[in-house]
C-alpha cells in the first residue's frame, strides 16, 4: 500500500471505515518553491474547510494575519519528474499562473477529502496547492506606491539607515600611548585618516580577519597593508619603541616567560597586566575595530542603541569560513540554500547580523537583501534594494514572495524556505527556529561567546560611556561568574540574574539531549555556553563559571542526582563532554574524600592483543577532611586536598603523607589524559620524599573505561612529550606509579 494512506485499527479482510483511514497529503503555497511542499496528515472524511484550519495552525508564519476560511485550495497531481509544471510554479509569478491550466480543481470547504482523493494519492507529487486571499488594491494609484497590502513603504528614517548603510565606515581606536604617526604617511594615507585617537578606513576599505586591509571586492589593496603594527605580542617599552631582545609572547601558561625545556626564565617574568608599566614595560593593547553606522539605529534594529559596534576578529573569521564554504559548494555543483548561526544567548547576535548587512552591501553591491527580526514577539520583515535605493517592509512577512535574487537574514525568527541568493539564520540553540529549514541543504556554525578583552574593549571605548556607569572591578566580577557575555555586563549590571533561579531551572541533561534547544533556553543558556571549533561547524558545551557549576552540581546533588548521572553516561564523548567531566570530576571528589572500598589497576603500556593487564585490586580509602589551598605551601598531609584553581596541572586533589603514600587523583572521563611535568614539579616539596607516589586517574564506570585504560605519557605544558629529563625531575618517574581508579556511579 502507499505510504500516504495510513491505516489507524488493524486492517482486516473488509474494507474498513473511511472514518478509520487518514492520509498524507502534500501541500505548497502558491509562489513558493516547491522545495518548500509541507505533508498534513488528516482524516479522509474531513471536510475541506478543517483542512484550511489545519494549514493555518501548521504553517503559521506562512498566513500570518489572514483567515482560514479566505485560502482557496487546489487540488493537483504534479509529479516531482513533471519538468514542465515545475518550472510554472517555480518560475512564473503567482499572478500568471492559471492552476486550471496545471489540472487543478478548485476544493469546496463543504465536500469531504474523500471527494478529491477517492484513492490513494500518488507519492512524490504536490497535491493541493494554497492560494492566499488577494490583498485589497490600495486607494492610492500614484506611480512608486505599492498596490498590495503586503508590501508598505517604510519611514524616512528607516529607509535612510538601510540605504545608507554602505556608508558605515570602520574605525580602529588607539590607545593613548601609540604613536599614530605612521598612519598619516604613505602609503597608510591612501587609505585611511587619523583624527585624534582614532583610525577611520577610507571608502571601500575594509578589513579582513588578519587585519589586511582589503578592497569592497575582498582583494587585497595594492600595497599590501597589514594593521598588525602594534597586534603581534612584542614587548615594547613606554616609548613605544621595541626591546632589544625582541620577546614575542606566544602561547604559554600564565603568560610566564619559559625556555624550551619548559623551565622559567631566571629572571621569572610574568606578563600578568596589561596596565602594569613599573619597569617601563608594557604590553601593547590591539587597536579595536568598530563599525560606525552612517546613523543611529536606535529603534530601527532592535537591540541595538549605538551608532558604533564592536567589530569582533570571530565575525570576520566566520564570514570568511561561510564564503569558502559557499564557493566549495558551488564549485561541486551542490549550492546550498543558505546556513544557519547559532550562538549562546546574549552573546549580540544581532550586532552580528547587522555587520553581516553590512558586509553584503559592501561585497555584494547592487545586490537585494531581506533584513527580518523579532521585536516584542512580532516579525518585522524589511526588503532592501540597492540598485532602485528603495525600501519596503512585508508586514506578513515571506509568503508569496519569490525573492530568488536577494541574500536573506533572518534574526532570531523561523525564516521563510522561500527561495534566496542565500539564506542566513542567526539564533540561539533553540531548534523550533531551525529545524525546518535544517532540511534544506544548510550548513550550521557556532559562534563564539566574548573574550575578556572584547568585553573591556567596549567598555573602554563604547560611546555609551560604560567606563565611568560599571566600575572595573564588577565588569570583572561579572565576567568570573557569568562569563563574557554581553548582555550580563553591560545590560544586568546592576540587576544580575540570581543565580539559583537559574540553575534550579537548568536542566543539562534535557539541554544536551535537544542540542541546546530545551524549552528553558533562556536559563540554561546562561549557565552552559556554546564554544565552537576553528571553523565553527562543531561545538561543545562548556559550563559558565567555576561558581555557577558549583551551584548546579549542588543544586542537582541535593534534588535530581539522575541529572548528573544521565549527562556523564550519555554525554562524556560529545559536545556535552566538557560538562559531564565537570560534574564527573565534582562528584568523584564528594566520593573520594569519604573513603571507601574502590577497584584500581596499575597501568601498563597500551593494551592490545600481545599484552597482558595487570589485575584489578582492592583499594581502600579512609576519610579525609576536605581542605581547598591556593598556594603549595597550603597543601595539608591526611587532608583530601582541592586546588583553588581549576587549570592546576596534572591532578586535581593530592592527599599527601596518608600512611606512608603520597595520593594524587586526576579525574577524567576520555580515555587519554597525559601527565605534565611542570604540575607534578611544583609539588616537590609535598611528594619528593622518597615515599611512594601513587597516581589515579579516576574514571566513571562507562565505555569500558576503566578496562581499557593505559599508561599515559609525560608532557610539557605545550603538551609536548617530554624528554627533558635530569636530576631536577627523574625523580617523579622513580617514585610515581600510575593506577586507573573506577567510580561507580550508583554509589552516588
């Protein structure tokens, strides 16, 4: 039997019911691209006019402020291979197409479905075609006046920002101490002025995410500029002039400058603050680049009050991944229909949008583009045309329009499967915005919450004068607890969240499950954020704050231990993983600290077939008291010992001089977790006493774990093998034996 007619009681010899039988039709709107056909199931002995409500319900953006009883539907048999008909309807203006002509026939809301479809209808064809009423002809007939209801003119202000919105200029602000000299000679001056403290790139200029100065078009401007004068690390001194020994500051723990045996310099330089210039040395702070909009967009873009935007290093660094994608796409023959971003809440998407606006009117000049957000639960959808320098807004959005020429933005809203030059979603993790389009031919990116230094860039330099409102001390009491996320700073500064009202209403488990899509997105988005990939098309889900993962752990410990469980058995190797090693590596040190009897096994080189485990033996644990320390010298013997800080290396609690033995636990739930040399070094004077050191790497019982654990190898803090070793730390493998320790999750 067809797969669209659907059988609802056990079929029998006679024929059943009709009120027993359902089936599956397909439908589309007249001037949408068949891509766009929707199925409704419904009962075969239903009256035509309860499908129209059905379709109304299903589709909802789609007929936004029209009445189910005013659609008009068709019913049609247009096979998918019916090349002719196809290009009718994908094609042809909605006003030019005859559905009689296609074989249509007009459906009474009196008449049962069964009227129209006696048999079952034929797979992979459109079968009724939805026609939306006719907009009543305005009275006004003037030439450049817009005879339908669903396209209105705009107000002048409106019209002007997005016009002009090319006209936005990018500007790089210096800190007082840079010397802007350069920038006012050749060949800087070719393409750019300085006034005052501030950079302004000149028409058609922009950057790239390397910070070379780039044409409209996307090349490279003939001299080659890169503004990395002062963005590549150099330690420089108060004159601005480079040290003599010219340091670069790459990538280290702590920003300590180290040798390349990874040991410290003698003199143990620390470039702890940016501000600290007591010797004379300083390190250089980037120039910030902002967007300047030609004029406010204050009540134009919703969410955003400021003429000048942070333009942030991700932004052009996705855009960029989003072209190559597109151009790759487009070489294969596969295009795509558009992409979506998605991003933590609060973390200013819509300052994003509105540069990717931006940035299409700049690379893409003449080109349409449809701008649509949500403002106060209502959709405003405005269209865009450079070429004819007019606006206009669809008050019920993208229905019938056919915009096949134009790039498509859609903030946070369900965006129309329209047909576009591409389609871009922007939103947070919820899925009910994505999931239809999803099915598409799209490609998904993540984006990036803030750094820190992008949090104090705007508010140092923001025009909204958040330097002298929040005083630095909460900007960064704020960042330790909620993140860099925007909207926590600079909009709740002085009303924060409360924090159990959000973590009592977080649920991870159900938040990983729905790939961050739950329906309380808006308070476990504030406790788990997105960190994506280099590229942006992968993610993991990564708690806020060492405070705000405390409070959900005890909050979940004390109510639902289920939760805790569920997210490490089920999440450990996937995006969720960096949470449940969170919550694996809290509830490992609630057990250990208590004692008790667990299973361990000293480990070996890897495990294969001509290798042999050594047993699993008994260990027994007493109770300790639990102590936090910051410093080394705090560490206590017969303590079941916690650093302060979160990224100690190499383990993550040390019981020191219990009965003879040096206990050392590192949690971990992937099957790798090598061992740094500095981080055992640092605990010298704690465990280099001759006695015994005994490692555990501490394990949840899943993914046979615990049976498939092996030695691990030694590292740098560049997680580099380490091979440097002398008389200062041949000691740690004399006396260090590694174990795997289980954790068995019901004795929680």
């Amino acid at each position: 039997p067809s797969p669209f007619r659907v059988q609802t009681k056990t079929e029998e010899n006679s024929r059943p019911a009709r009120s027993d039988v359902e089936i599956m039709v397909f439908c589309i709107v007249l001037g949408d691209n068949t891509e766009t056909a929707f199925p409704i199931i419904l009962p075969i002995d239903k009256k035509v006019g309860e499908l129209r409500e059905s379709i109304t319900k299903i589709n909802p953006i789609s007929f936004t402020n029209i009445d189910a009883k005013d659609l008009i539907l068709w019913q049609v048999s247009i096979s998918d291979e019916d090349v002719e008909r196809m290009k009718i309807l994908n094609t042809k203006p909605p006003s030019d197409i005859k559905i009689e002509e296609l074989g249509g026939n007009a459906m009474s809301s009196r008449k049962e479905i069964q009227f129209y479809f006696p048999e079952d209808p034929v797979d992979e064809h459109i079968h009724i075609i939805i026609v939306r009423p006719q907009p009543p002809a305005t009275t006004v007939g003037r030439p450049g006046e817009y005879q339908t209801s669903n396209r209105e003119p705009v107000d002048r202000l409106i019209k002007n920002f997005w016009i002009d919105l090319y006209k936005a200029q990018i500007v790089l602000k210096s800190p007082d101490h840079i010397n802007t000299d350069i920038y006012s000679s050749e060949p800087y001056s070719k393409y750019m002025r300085v006034e005052g403290n501030e950079i302004v790139l000149g028409e058609h200029i922009m950057l790239n995410s390397h910070n070379e100065l780039i044409l409209d078009n996307g090349e490279p401007v003939a001299d080659n500029i890169t503004m990395n004068s002062v963005e590549n690390n150099e330690l420089i001194l108060d004159n601005d002039e480079p040290m003599t020994d010219n340091i670069t500051m790459n990538s280290v723990e702590n920003n300590e400058l180290i040798l390349d045996n990874d040991e410290p310099m003698t003199d143990n330089i620390t470039m702890d603050s940016v501000e600290n210039k007591d010797n004379g040395i300083g390190k250089p702070k980037p120039l910030v680049k902002f967007l300047r909009l030609h004029s406010t967009p204050d009540g134009i873009v919703y969410d955003i009050s400021t003429q000048d935007i942070l333009i942030k290093t991700s932004y052009l660094q996705m855009i960029e991944e989003i072209e190559n994608d597109r151009a790759i796409s487009e070489k294969k023959n596969d295009r795509k229909k558009g992409c979506i971003i998605i991003g933590s809440p609060g973390i200013g998407k819509t300052h994003f949008s509105l540069y990717l606006a931006f940035y299409i009117t700049r690379r893409y000049f003449p080109a349409d583009f449809i701008y649509q957000q949500l403002n106060e639960g209502k959709s405003h959808t405005i269209h865009i045309s450079q070429k004819n320098m007019d606006v206009i807004e669809y008050p019920r959005g993208l229905g019938g329009e056919f915009p096949i020429n134009s790039f498509y933005i859609a903030d946070s809203v369900i965006p129309s499967l329209c047909t576009t030059k591409f389609t871009f979603l922007v939103t947070t993790p919820k899925n009910d915005r994505w999931h239809e389009f999803d099915k598409h031919r799209v490609q998904k990116y993540y984006a990036p919450i803030w750094t820190d230094g992008e949090i104090l860039d705007v508010w140092e330099w923001d025009k909204r004068d958040y330097k002298h409102k929040i005083p630095k001390e909460r900007v960064e009491e704020l960042i330790i607890r909620w993140g860099c996320i925007p909207r926590r700073i600079f909009n709740e500064y002085d009303n924060e969240p409360k924090i159990y009202d959000i973590v009592s209403q977080c649920d991870a488990y159900m938040y990983l499950r729905n790939d961050g899509g739950d329906l309380k997105d808006n308070y476990s988005g504030k406790a788990i954020h997105i960190y994506p990939s280099s590229d942006f098309k992968d993610k993991q889900y990564v708690i806020a704050s060492k405070e705000i993962l405390k409070a959900l752990y005890d909050h979940y410990a004390k109510n639902t231990k289920n939760i805790i469980i569920n997210v490490i058995k089920n999440f450990a190797k996937t995006a969720g993983g960096p949470l449940a090693g969170k919550l694996f590596e809290l509830l490992a040190h609630d057990i250990l600290r208590k004692g008790g009897k667990f299973k361990v096994r000293r480990l070996t080189k890897d495990i294969n077939e001509d290798s042999e485990k050594l047993p699993v033996e008994e260990l027994t644990l007493k109770g300790l008291t639990h102590k936090q320390f910051r410093k080394i010298d705090e560490i206590s013997s017969e303590c079941y010992n916690i650093p302060d800080s979160p990224n100690f290396k190499s383990i993550d609690s040390i019981a020191p001089d219990c009965d003879g033995t040096h206990y050392l636990y590192q949690m971990t739930i992937a099957d790798k977790h090598s061992i740094k040399v500095r981080g055992l070094s640092e605990l010298k004077s704690k465990i280099n006493d001759y006695q015994p050191i005994n490692l555990y790497f501490v394990v949840p019982d899943i993914n046979d774990l615990f049976d498939d654990f092996c030695e691990q190898k030694y590292v740098t803090t560049t997680d580099i093998e380490y091979v440097g070793w002398d008389y200062t730390t041949s000691w740690i493998k004399q006396n260090l034996t590694q174990y795997v320790l289980k954790i068995d999750l019901s004795d929680f």
